[in-house]
C-alpha cells in the first residue's frame, strides 16, 4: 500500500497519474496547502521541505520497515524502480529519461511556477518579472518541442519523464503560452491527455478541489513563509505510524 499525500497541484498530478498508470494500491491523504496543512509537525516528519507530494510505502521491496520519500521526482524514481515500469533497463535510454526527469525539476518545473507566480498570483504587477518567466517559459516550451520531434514520447517510450512534464504543460495558457507554437509538444500533450490513466488522476484532484487554493486568505501561507514555518523537533527516522 502506498500512502500518497497530495494535494491537486502539477507535482502532485505526477504522482496520481504514476500510481494509477501502475496500478498501484494507494490511500490519499490531503494536504491542503493553502490551509497550511503542509506545516503540521507530523507532515514535516515525512516531508522535511514542507512541500507535497510525499509517500510512505508500507511494502517495499526489501520487507522492511516503511519507506517515505520526499519531492516529486524522487517519488517517480523510486516508484518507477519498485515496479519495474516507466524507466527502460537499458543504460542509454534510461540515462535519457533521468535527463528529461532532472530538466523538469530543475527547469520546467520552477520557471513556470516563477511565472504563475508573477502573472497570477503577485499582489503587485512587475513588468520585467512577467516577461522574464514567460520569456523562459517559452524558451524551455520550444527545447521540449525539439526533443518530441519524430517521437511519441520524451525519451521514445513512455516513462516517468512524460509523466513529470505532463502536468506542468497543462496549465499552458495561464503561462501565457500558445500550443500551436508547439506543434509536437502539442501532439504528444494531446496523447497524454487522453490516456485513461491521467483521465483518472486528475478526477482524484477535482474530488478535492472544492475552492481555489490561492486565496486572499491562503496568499500568506503560500507565499510569506520563513524559515520559521519549517522549525520543529527533527525526526531520527520516517514516520511510518
């Protein structure tokens, strides 16, 4: 059983969309993060940056004690290795899905949520903020393109990179971005979509997703935390109870 804590976020979505490409047996437990349920102490014990999504997996592969893992692209790793499946054996290919995996964290990942950020969400409008991030947006727009050129998928077969960019391509026309831009981002977006798989991981978020989850009254905890918000008695070890 893996115990999934998430909220319907891009990150999120990379999770739900594995588990149920797997078919995994998994429990959700929500983190509302604009209610600051990412700040709990017992959170904090399985996620140590405050940040979902977050597993424990009570059955790992050695039979040992459970497993949590923290941060997105980690949890599509070690899924992808406990199962055997989005993640070739082969050394090339393999590298090459760790690459577009690692491009979405470092890269795809950030900037458009600078960019959500500045153009949604900044109390105060800042012109050169906006453009940079859509600029950059973009930009990175037009290296995935360029990758899925003659390919049904990021690293030929479909793997843990298509399910980490996937959801970070969604939300394309609040980053102000036109797919027609993008012919093959678009045609491989398109694929996705419509796989029964991410058809049912995204009606898991809209079960929970009963208000915006940035807010007047959530803009803070989203957005005005300090090093203050994460200090708490450290945990020796994962909280598998």
């Amino acid at each position: 059983m893996i115990e999934l804590y998430y909220w319907p976020t891009p990150n999120g979505h990379k999770i739900t969309i594995f588990l149920e490409e797997a078919e995994l047996e998994y429990e959700i437990h929500p983190i509302n993060i604009g209610a600051g349920d990412q700040f709990q102490p017992d959170f904090l014990k399985i996620a140590p940056n405050n940040r979902m999504p977050a597993i424990v997996d009570r059955a790992p592969l050695d039979a040992d004690q459970p497993i949590s893992v923290f941060e997105s692209g980690a949890i599509l790793l070690y899924l992808a290795e406990k199962t055997g499946k989005f993640l070739s054996p082969d050394l090339r290919d393999r590298i090459v899905t760790l690459e577009w995996l690692f491009w979405q964290m470092g890269g795809l990942g950030p900037m458009a949520g600078q960019n959500h950020h500045f153009v949604q969400y900044a109390p105060e409008k800042i012109p050169y903020a906006m453009e940079r991030y859509i600029k950059e947006t973009n930009r990175l727009y037009g290296v995935l393109d360029r990758q899925l050129a003659g390919r049904d998928y990021i690293a030929g077969e479909y793997s843990i990179a298509d399910m980490a960019c996937y959801p970070w391509i969604v939300p394309y026309e609040r980053q102000q971005q036109n797919l027609v831009d993008f012919p093959h981002v678009q045609q491989w977006f398109e694929r996705l979509r419509d796989r029964p798989a991410v058809v049912r991981a995204y009606a898991q978020g809209e079960a929970l997703r009963s208000t915006p989850t940035v807010n007047d009254d959530s803009r803070n905890i989203l957005f005005g935390q300090t090093a203050a918000s994460v200090r708490s008695e450290p945990s020796q070890s994962p909280s598998p109870e």
